[in-house]
C-alpha cells in the first residue's frame, strides 16, 4: 500500500512518542508538532503541582547553607572558607548544591541564585570526621546532601517497615484461621504432592495423631482455594497464545506457529515493588555522586565512589534528560518529580534434568538496594516467563535437516525468541516515553520512567537478543564494531555500537536488491536482518545494557576455557602435573575457598572453583616453569584484574590501576607465542571499566546473581507431570511467592506484639542499644579450652604440633609482663594462669568499602582432624603490614586478678630469596626461628601464606587474591 502524499516513512531505530521542548509532555509523533505550534504562541496552561520535588527543593536551596570543598592538593581561600555545623549524630546534611558542575558531562547546568551564606562558625561546631563519604544528590531530587562519617561507629542498619497484610487484626488473612496458614505454608515449602496433602488432611481431621484439629480446610480443592485467594496477594500470570505465521523456504517449517505462553506483565511487578511501603528503605529515586573525603578543619575530596547504579553515569545522564521540576520556566516544570526506574534483565537457559532445559527471564529492579534485590524474597528477583519454542522447533533434528531447512529453523526461532520477548516487555514502551504517575510506597505521587540498564546473559543470549551474529562472526563483539583479527589486541578502542547506527545497517541491507548484497552489508556489522526489541524504547540501549559479566567471561572464559586448558597442557607436555597437583593439595585451608587437591586430574564446570584455582595457582606453578615465564606474568595481570573487577565499591584511581592491569595483561599474553588469544571474552576485558563508570560495579550486572534461581527451576520441575511443564512451574512459584510473603507478614506481626508487650512492661520507655566505644575491643576469643597454671599450660604446648617454640614459655611470659606491665610487681612466685582458645574473632574496616568486616582465624591442633595455625597481619612500628603465625592465643590472669588478651606468635621477616619470576608485587617472607609474645589490639586481620615449592629452606607467599581487602591491604591501594 503506497503512503498518503507528504508522509514520512518511520525508521526502525525512531521512537513511538515525543517530547515537546516547550512543557516537557510526550505526545505521538504525528501531533507532537502542532501541539509545540500552540504551546509557544499561548504557553504551556497545565498547573504545575507542589510535588516532592519542588516543595523539598526549593526548601533547601533556600535554608541550606553552601559548602566549598576543597579538592585532593589544595588548599582553601580563608576569606571564602565556610564549614557547616556538626549535626547531632553521624549524619551531616549539607545543601545539594556541593558540585554545581556535578552534570556537566551532560551539558552546562542552568543558573541557580545562590543561598546567602550564613555566619562562619566556631572551630568546635565545624569540625568535620577525619574522613566520610559524602553523598551529593542529583539536582531534581531537591535532596540534602549528606555525610556519613568513617572513623567511629558505622550508621545503623536501614529498618524496614513492618509489613501489613489484608486485615490487620488477622495477618494470616485470607486463609479462615491461623492453622490453615500454617499447614499450607508448610505443603508449599515442601511441595507436598495432592496425594500427600490428602493423606496429611484426612490423619489429622480423623484425630490419629492428636486430639481435635483446628484446621478448616478438610480437602486438597479447600486449600487450592485458599491458595487462589492468597496469590492474589502478589502478581499473577497471564496465559496467551502467540502465533506466527511464517512463510519459510521449505513446507516443513512453513504455516502457523502457536505457543502456549505464561508471563507475567513487567509494569505489574514493578508498579508492586513501587507501592510496597516495606521497600522504601531501600529504594533510590534519584541518581547520586559519593565521594570518599577527608575532613578535620577543611573537607578535602580525595576520590568519586561507585557502587550501586544509582551512583553511575548512565542513570545520572538519564536524570538530566527528565524534566527539571526548579526550571526557570514554569511551564516547564512537571506536574510530580520524574524518576528513572532502570530494570535488569537476566536470561539463560538452565539443564532442569538430563534431557530437559529451561529458559527463564527474570527481573530485578534496580532502584532497589542490592541487599533485597539480589536476595530471595519480597523486592528480589521476579520470574517473568518462560522463553518457549514451537513444537516444530523443539521436535527438530538438526542431523536430517536440508540447507535450507536448517535456514528456516534458525529464522523461525529468531522469530519466537523475539516475538516473545517483545510481546513480555511491550508493556514498557510506552510509559518509558511517556512515563506513569503513580502513588509510591511512600505516599508520594511520582512519575515513573521504565528503562532496560542491565542485560545479564551468555554471549549466546546476546547474540540472540540483539539480533546478532555468532562469535565467530567478522564483528561479534555486542559493545564495538571490532574486526574479528583484533579481538586479541586490548589497547585499541573501536567504533561503539549504538541503536541509530544498528538501524541504518539493516535498513541499508534491505534497500539492497539481490540476497549477497544483503549479507554483505549486515555481515560488516555482524547482524541479522531484523529489529531489536529495544530500538523503540527510551532510556534502553541495548548495547550500551551489554554488562561484564565475571561469571562467564573471567571463571568461565578467558581461565576456565583458556589459560587453565594451556596451562593444563603444558604441565603434561612437561611431565609435571603430579608435582603441580602435590604443591596444590599443600595449600593451607581458608574460609569461602576451595582446597583443591588435584586440579589436573578433574574436569571443571563452576565458576567458584575456577576462580579458587586462579587465586591460589602461582605458588604452585611458578617453579615448574622457566625463568621470567610470560605465562606467569600473564597469571598474575588476570588476578590483579579479577580481583578489582569485582570489587562492590569501585573508586576513580581503582578503574584507573584497573586499566593499567589490561594493559599488562594483553602485553603478557602477546609474548605466548603457542597460544591463540584472538577470541571474544578476551576482548571484552577492554569493556569492563566503562561497564562500572556507566552502571555500577560488577555484582550488580553478573549472570552469578541468577544462577541460583537455576537450581529452583530444576526443582520445580521435579513437581510437574512434564507436560506443559511451564505452566504448572509458574503455578508453583506463584504458591512460593505469596507464602513466602505470607510468612513475612506474620512474622512482622508477631515482631509488632512483641514490641508492644516490652513497651508496656518498661512503661512505655525505649530502651536505647548499647553505644560501640573506642575502647572497645575488636576481638574476641573463641572456642576455650580449661583454665590451668602456666607451667601445666606450658607442659602441654611441649607435647604439641609446635613444641620446639615453647621451651622456657613460663619465663618468657613473665619477661614480657613486667617489661609492658611494670605496675604488676611480678615474681617468678607470682601465679599466673592461661585459658587458651582454638579460635579468635577480629573485627577490621575493609579498606573495599569501609565497612566493618570480621575474620574469624584458627589456631587450633586438630581442625577437622587437621592442624591448623592461621597468620594475621599485625602493626609495628617498623612495618603496617608486618606478619606472623599464630602458635598460641591465650588469656593470662595474674595474682593481682588482671588478665591479658595475648598470642604466642611466630613472626615473618622480608627475605631475599627470588622465585623463578617475580611477578608483580610478589612478596615473600621467611619465618623468624623464635616465637614472641603479640598483644591482640595490634592484631589487623587474618593473613594467607603460602609455601614456595621446589625450595631446601622456608620461604612463604603473602597471598593478596584471597579477597579484596587484602588485595588493596597488600598492594597499598587505597
């Protein structure tokens, strides 16, 4: 059909909706114009309402009081000096006008009136902590901006509300009592089938195993209602049935296609999560920029932080691109503030048994904190779909296909994997171009922006989603248009993919008149003919959404696939795996690691083992293989890039170090000669850096979050007939659900009681927490054995694994007592008695993230039939960093009834000796021959040494990969 006369053809990659530039609406494209034509003649004569935003906003521009900060290396002008006053706890609001340049990667900001500065104040009011994180929020927001201080107690945890159900007075609500509840709530935890409920139903209403039962559900239909009525509770799934018509080259795949699909509507899960008033702790509206400081007299900024989303670039960008509620122009204010809601989409398919597999689509919205979002439960994950193919393609042998029947099959599931996909999200088109005004959870009425931030998926879910190439292709990066002979070089950036540029490719190809000259425009950029699903969306470029996903392209890529299988080889080429194998099962234990005994010998497939073995395999290795091995160096470049890549907080000079690793690491795998590194997950190393400038650091976008949803998909299948099987799996989760929330509900109810009872019997006062103290210590002893005399104490450490350290303990100790506790006036007649403990608990603040963190080290004969003498990092005058093995760990109590936390150590002294390469920042330490006696306030944390293999005398490795405090702690990064 021709086109009416003066119309324009719309392009694939071109949006449904517009915004006006005058009033800041979106309206259709085909009236957006006459509608500016009147609004600039008459202006804009919709009411602008006192929302959230503006009402906070402008109380604070007007009160808050503007403070200069200083940046890392300056010094402030005294005469424009202004510190603001101490607040009466940890936090310190201060005005959002910290960084009035704080956009402007997006363009300059328009002028603000500043607010008349106040007074300067006393010296005591406006001393700031030694150092904090200062949080600036996004100028729509109209949020103070705050401090949280890092050199004293930590803020408290955030609460959540308590939830509450249908009806108050009965949280069990809908079942009839609170029985009912319960049972189902225990039939669904153990997916119970028809038959056992029954069985269960009929022994209990029959009295065999007690007296009169209190439940009123006498029949497995009874609880099916009950549980119908419940899941009404949370967001149920639809059932549809998608057709395709398809004309294919062949009349096997040629006709209709119809699939039975269940979904669930993504705008209803989210606007469920909205409304929740039990997540608004936790939710985040606004973007924000943190930055690590240091305080005192003057704020100085040493560096920007990021870790959640909403502290990254591409929300930031987006926030700009929403409608200002202080602009200059009235009519250009909205109504109610206007919030980005990003979204993360998660898909993969899982083996649910062996010969079934499932392709589940999840969803997680990223507004919320990544404690709940990541996490089982209300505000986690939400379960979508099932991606499901038709019968045609699911009963296809690939073996007896044709060419060009293989052709159809390819397209035709092209074609239901993404009119499926499209059909499950088509509900966010719209409304992420117009938006949605909505009452929030926290009784405010915003309007919500829906957009696609993060896809998390393999490159095979890639490659599909985006309509892409295999990765063999000649451009199969889903980031840049890098040639496929480039793939190994990583200091080389190339043309980025964006929607508009992608659009015009497949619009070029189709212009083209013969099918060569189709493949060949689509193949130099590595598409097939087709639109994505996102090129209609606003704030969702699915290029852009492509994350770094350190499940798949580190454990699972570039060691697990790669280095590990070449590393494998030469070892066997060499004759040398059973002596890798041996120095491997020599490794000391440690919590959150695997001991691997043998890794040569056993065939791989998580990433948490592969990843255990990069940490650990250099002392190992490094004497089995030549001098100044590349091998090795390129080892090391992958854990030093590992180990920041995923970091939960990331910092400018950390992505900056993080750069520098990529650039070792590609230096020492060009020196491989015998190996290929031209392969795609290799390349997208280059990528990971701005992945967490633009969305946030790692955690948030690996495929790693989703894979324990895998092992719940297994089991619900379990619990099905197998036919249909989907349909009876969302059944399932919904029951899973909304019993899980049911459970809450109840809880927080009976927490709720609680409460009031304990208020009543202290009349009504709170009783406040105890305060954390300075003098408080950071440790404490675990795992005691009895009290004895010193000589019975030092008798049976000389009958002990470390005998040889412990002759002349009695005197040692009393040397060390008088000479650090002179005001004892001990003698050797004194008495003194030892309680020794197996264990010890050591709080430190992460140099990661600065949170408090805990270690918890063993120093105990037989540990799971094992000795085991865990090392700690201590402070010394003349080292910070200074390490020793634990021997003993005691508490002496003297005749004058004072007691000591000591610890009988053996320290580590710098020594000379070399292995075979160095890499970089290589350590290594040999023990002292005598022990010494440490006291447990200088104790830092737990430390990890390993052994060098291959050598006559003891040389040990100080292991910085095992996590990422240590790392930092051992590499001084701050």
């Amino acid at each position: 059909m021709s086109r009416p006369r003066g119309t324009k053809r719309k392009r694939d990659d071109e949006p449904e909706m517009a915004l006006c530039a005058v009033c800041h609406r979106t309206f259709d494209l085909s009236g957006v114009g006459n509608h500016q034509r009147v609004a600039r003649r008459q202006g804009d004569p919709a009411e602008v309402g006192g929302g959230e935003g503006s009402r906070r906003g402008r109380a604070s521009k007007e009160k808050m009081p503007l403070l200069r900060l200083t940046k890392a290396g300056t010094a402030p002008r005294r005469d424009t000096e202004n510190i603001p006053p101490a607040a009466e706890n940890e936090f310190y609001p201060q005005s959002n006008d910290f960084f009035p340049d704080n956009n402007a990667a997006a363009g300059p900001a328009p002028q603000r009136t500043p607010s008349p500065e106040p007074e300067p104040p006393c010296i005591e009011s406006a001393h700031l902590p030694s150092h904090f994180i200062l949080t600036t929020y996004h100028k729509h927001s109209g949020l103070p901006s705050k401090i949280v201080p890092l050199d004293g107690p930590l803020p408290p945890p955030k609460e959540r509300p308590l939830a509450v159900g249908f009806n108050p007075a009965k949280p069990f609500a809908p079942f009839r009592v609170f029985a009912d509840y319960h049972f189902t709530s225990k039939c669904v935890r153990r997916a119970e089938s028809e038959a056992q409920i029954k069985e269960e139903l009929d022994a209990l209403h029959n009295e065999v195993w007690a007296g009169p039962c209190k439940l009123t559900i006498r029949t497995v239909k009874d609880m099916a209602d009950s549980l119908a009525a419940a899941r009404r509770m949370a967001v149920q799934f639809r059932q549809t049935t998608y057709r395709i018509e398809y004309e294919g080259r062949t009349t096997r795949f040629r006709g209709t296609h119809e699939i039975q699909f269940s979904f669930r509507d993504p705008w209803e899960v989210i606007l469920h999560w909205l409304r929740d008033p039990t997540l608004v702790p936790y939710s985040n509206w606004f973007s924000a920029r943190k930055f690590y400081c240091h305080g005192g007299e003057t704020m100085e900024i040493v560096d920007e932080v990021i870790d959640e989303p909403y502290t990254a670039e591409t929300w930031r960008q987006v926030d700009d691109e929403l409608p200002d509620p202080f602009a200059d122009d009235e009519h250009q204010r909205p109504a109610y503030p206007c919030v980005y809601l990003p979204i993360h989409i998660w898909l993969d398919k899982g083996q649910v048994s062996t010969k079934v597999k499932k392709h589940p689509v999840l969803m997680r919205g990223l507004w919320i904190d990544s404690v709940v979002r990541n996490a089982s439960g209300n505000g986690g994950c939400a379960l979508l779909a099932y991606i499901i193919m038709p019968p045609a393609v699911r009963n296809a042998d690939r073996r007896n296909l044709s060419t060009a029947e293989k052709e159809d099959l390819v397209e035709l599931q092209g074609l239901a994997y993404h009119g499926l996909n499209e059909h499950l999200l088509s509900s966010l088109k719209t409304r992420s171009h117009r938006g949605e005004t909505l009452r929030f959870g926290d009784g405010v009425r915003r309007t919500g922006y829906p957009g696609i931030e993060i896809q998390s998926m393999d490159f095979q879910e890639i490659a599909a989603w985006l309509r892409m190439r295999a990765s063999n292709a000649l451009y199969s990066c889903p980031k840049c248009l890098v040639p496929k002979d480039w793939l190994y070089c990583l200091t080389r950036r190339f043309t980025l993919r964006t929607p508009r540029a992608m659009a015009k490719v497949v619009r070029k190809a189709r212009k083209k008149s013969t099918k060569g000259d189709k493949e060949a425009v689509l193949k130099s950029a590595g598409l097939h003919d087709g639109k994505q699903i996102l090129w209609g969306f606003r704030f969702s470029d699915p290029y852009k959404a492509v994350s770094y996903d350190t499940l798949h392209w580190d454990e699972g890529g570039k060691f697990g696939r790669h280095l590990w299988v070449y590393t494998k080889d030469l070892l066997t080429r060499m004759n040398r795996a059973n002596e890798f194998n041996e120095c491997m099962d020599q490794l000391p234990r440690w919590r959150d690691m695997d001991h691997i005994a043998a890794p040569t010998t056993i065939e791989f497939t998580e990433g948490e083992t592969f990843l255990t073995l990069l940490k650990t395999i250099l002392p190992g290795l490094v004497h089995l293989l030549p001098r100044n091995s590349p091998l090795i160096r390129a080892l090391r470049a992958l854990q030093q890039f590992r180990m920041l890549v995923g970091m939960h907080c990331m910092t400018g000079k950390r992505l900056a170090l993080m750069k520098q690793y990529i650039k070792a690491y590609d230096l020492a795998c060009r020196e491989i000669d015998d190996k290929d590194f031209n392969f795609l997950k290799h390349h997208y190393t280059l990528h990971a850096p701005d992945d967490i400038r633009q969305k946030g650091t790692s955690n948030h976008m690996t495929t790693r979050t989703g894979e324990g949803f895998q092992q719940e998909v297994s089991r619900h299948y379990k619990h099905t007939s197998g036919v249909n099987a989907e349909q009876q799996m969302v059944l399932i989760d919904e029951n899973e659900e909304v019993m899980a929330q049911l459970d809450m509900i109840v809880a927080d109810d009976a927490e709720r009681q609680r409460r009031a009872e304990a208020d009543a019997e202290d009349d009504g006062d709170k009783i406040a927490d105890p305060v954390d103290t300075a003098d408080a210590p950071h440790w404490r002893l675990a795992a005691p054995n009895p009290k004895v005399a010193i000589g019975t104490f030092e008798a049976q450490m000389r009958n002990g694994p470390n005998s040889q350290y412990f002759d002349g303990f009695n005197m040692a100790l009393r040397r060390h007592l008088v000479h650090s506790q002179p005001e004892l006036q001990l003698s050797y007649e004194s008495v003194i008695y030892i309680q020794s403990f197996r264990a010890i608990h050591v709080e430190y603040q992460s140099k990661v993230d600065w949170t408090g963190k805990r270690d918890i080290l063993r120093c105990n004969p037989s540990f799971w039939h094992r000795p085991r003498y865990d090392c700690v990092i201590y402070n010394a005058d003349v080292d910070p960093l200074s390490l020793a093995r634990l021997l003993a760990i005691f508490r002496c109590t003297t005749h004058a009834g004072r007691s000591f936390d000591l610890a009988y150590v053996q320290r580590f002294k710098n020594s000379k000796w070399r292995p075979n390469t160095a890499w970089d920042g290589c350590r290594v330490v040999d023990p002292a021959p005598r022990a010494e006696f440490l006291p447990l306030e200088y104790v830092v944390r737990g430390a990890y040494l390993a052994r060098a293999s291959g050598t006559a005398t003891d040389h040990y490795f100080p292991l910085d990969t095992i996590d990422d405090d240590m790392f930092l702690r051992l590499n001084n990064i701050d």
